[in-house]
C-alpha cells in the first residue's frame, strides 16, 4: 500500500514542474488529487503543468477545480486566462484577466 500523503505526491510533482518535466509533474499532480479531492495547489500546479504541455482544455478544467475549492485566487483566474487565451477564446480571457484583478 502506498502510505506518502498528498503533499508528499505535490512537493514531487513541483519538484518536476521546476526542472521542466512537465509530464512528470502531471502524474504526481494526479496521484495528490486522487489522495485528496480537495488540494488546491495539486490542481493550480497541475493546471499550470498541462497549459506548458500545450493541453490547455485540461489546464482549465484543473484551474476551474481550484477556483471551486478556493473562489478568490487571483492567480488561478490570471492563469486560467492565460489558458483561454492561447486556446484562442479570448472573450473567456478577458473575464478571467477582469476576475483576478
């Protein structure tokens, strides 16, 4: 059985995240939400992960999961903005941008 914790998954995945292997960053993001539903940063960083993987529908969607568990990060609104905007949804961009200002 695997007894690490999901801030133990987390701090590896940003381990990844900060040396580029942004794929790797990816499964150990995943395995932190599996153990807890409720990690915001697993989900900001996951999402920040995917939009550097060119995957910005799932980059949104974990921004969007992060926004529900904590509604007033300005950052995750800043960076869901940055994901509709490379996907071309630039209306979507702007109320993002406008929401975390």
């Amino acid at each position: 059985a695997d007894d690490k914790t999901a801030d133990y998954y987390h701090s590896r995945g940003y381990a990844h995240r900060k040396r580029g292997d942004f794929a790797a960053a990816v499964r150990d993001y995943t395995v932190a939400v599996r153990k807890d539903g409720t990690h915001f940063k697993a989900y900001f960083n996951r999402g920040f992960s995917y939009d550097k993987l060119g995957d910005y529908d799932r980059a949104i969607a974990d921004y969007s999961q992060a926004l529900r568990l904590d509604s007033k990060s300005a950052f995750a609104y800043y960076n869901r903005g940055i994901s509709y905007d490379r996907k071309g949804d630039f209306q979507q961009a702007i109320d993002n941008f406008s929401s975390a200002a």
